[in-house]
C-alpha cells in the first residue's frame, strides 16, 4: 500500500510525462512593410480616399511609371492632394523628394483655385512628420520652372491634360516638365481618353481627351513614348454624358459647370459605369 508521499510522488513522474500545454494568441498578419508603396497606399491617413483606389488602381499606376522611393518627383497641379497623400509619405520615407506644382495664384488668378491652392499647402505642410518637407510650386500660363532644370526623376500629369487645353497651356505643361526631368528621367500620365472615331475638341470641354493627341503633345515637346497600360481602362464608359466626365463619379454632376445642382436628374446609371475610362502612358526624356 502506497503512502500519501508515494502517490503525490508517481502523480509528480506522470505529470512529468505530458507535454505542457500553453496557450497561444492567434497570429495577427503582418501589414506591408513601412517605407514600401503598399503602406503608404493602405495609410490610416488616407482613409477617407481609399474607396476610390478599386477605380484609381495608384499601386499598378505607379509602379508601370517606375517610381522608386529616393526619386525626386513633381506632379502637376496636385489638386485637393489624392495622390499627394500616397507620394508624399512614400517619397519622405525613401529619401526622396516631392514637388507639388499647384495652380498658378498671380493677378487674375481664379478664386477657387487660389483657395484650393492654399488649403493644400497648409495640409501638407503641418505634419511634416508623415509628409516630409513638401516642395511647393505653381503652374500657369506665365509661371517659371516648376522645379530646378534637370533635378526630377519623375513628372507627374494625373487626370490633367484637359483642364490644361482648355486653359490654351498644355503645351506649356508638357515643355515645363521637360525642363524639369533629367536625362532619361519619366513623364507619367493618366488622362480622360476620348475614342478615336470622336472628334477631338481643342478645348476637351467634355474632359476627355484622343490618346493620339496626347502622345503627339508629348513627341512634340521631345519626349519618347515607352509604353502604355490598360490598367485604368473602363469599357463601360461610353463617353456621352450630358455632363462630360464630371457626370460619372467621383464628381456626379447633376447639371452644367456654373449652374445649380439638379436634384431631380438620375445618375444611377452613371454610378453603375463607374469612374472615367482613361490612358495610362509613360514617356522618357532622352538622354
């Protein structure tokens, strides 16, 4: 018969037998690495923005472009900052550098640009923690370089070149940016595209523009095509609104530009087509 010390003892070897269980925590996955395009992308900062990347597509974007995150980089008329909150993060990470030229603000100047102007620049240049130390510049019609001769690796017209036609300086933008990329540097652009058979408005009051004519503003001011991507190509858009492209998301215009909104026009369907079809074009300044 086994004492009370002799069972206490044999519990002890038994229980020295069995593998001890311990409790993990489940995995959490990792995010994408800090510094990379994929984090500055999926940034908390840009929360409210991100539900346009499934139609804006900024990783396919700018990795067909050849970003790299020490470039120096400058993109034309930035806007409320859509990209600007991808580029200037990834860039300040990277050691890069990133110039916003912004609309032109002299005599003249309209008045909704000018406050546009200003609010980007206050925004982007209050946390230069997550931004770094933002470049800023303009661009018009009578404005100077938009950054020193020669200094970018990349030049930036993202949804622009319409805006600029209509304005009679696009082929200012396109020879300001040639001045600013080095040699062999790249010039990137994502515009409206307009379809052959439809007649090119010299103005694009529509918002779109014939992919020819853009690759011939660019040849003319003494770039290289490279290639072009589909990756923001919409079959769906038939590029007949009522509106232009301002019909379709994210602007879903109900009326003309300088009239009121109308609350009774439909734009379900244009909902359902989703943000512009438009080209996607690389170009290199020789060396």
């Amino acid at each position: 018969m086994l004492s009370g010390v002799g069972v206490v003892a044999m519990l002890g070897l038994a229980g020295c037998g069995r593998k001890a269980e311990t409790k993990t925590d489940p995995e959490v996955p990792a995010g994408p690495p800090e510094g990379s395009l994929e984090w500055a992308i999926a940034g908390s900062w840009r929360a409210a923005d991100r539900s346009r990347d499934v139609w804006r597509h900024p990783l396919e974007t700018l990795r067909f472009f050849g970003l790299q995150p020490d470039m120096t980089v400058v993109e034309f008329w930035p806007g409320s900052g859509w990209y600007t909150e991808i580029l200037a993060p990834y860039l300040h990470e990277g050691k890069g550098t990133y110039y916003a030229a912004g609309f032109a603000t002299g005599p003249g100047a309209d008045p909704a640009q000018i406050a546009l102007n200003a609010n980007f620049e206050r925004r982007f240049s209050a946390d230069e923690r997550l931004y770094g130390e933002v470049q800023f510049s303009q661009f018009g019609a009578t404005t100077g370089p938009v950054c020193p001769a020669g200094e970018a690796d990349m030049v930036l017209f993202m949804r622009n070149i319409h805006a600029w036609m209509a304005a009679g300086i696009a082929e200012k933008a396109f020879a300001d940016a040639h001045a600013a990329l080095r040699p062999g540097g790249t010039l990137g652009i994502e515009q409206h595209r307009l379809a052959p058979d439809q007649d090119q408005d010299p103005a694009a009051a529509n918002g779109y523009v014939q992919e020819a004519f853009v690759k011939q503003l660019a040849a003319e001011a003494g770039f290289i095509f490279v290639a072009a991507s589909e990756v923001n190509a919409n079959e769906d858009d038939t590029k007949d609104h009522p509106f232009g492209v301002e019909t379709l998301p994210p602007r879903l215009a109900t009326a003309a530009p300088g009239s009121p909104p109308d609350p009774t026009f439909d734009n379900a369907k244009y909902r359902e087509i989703g943000e512009s079809d438009r080209m996607t074009l690389k170009f290199r300044k020789p060396e």
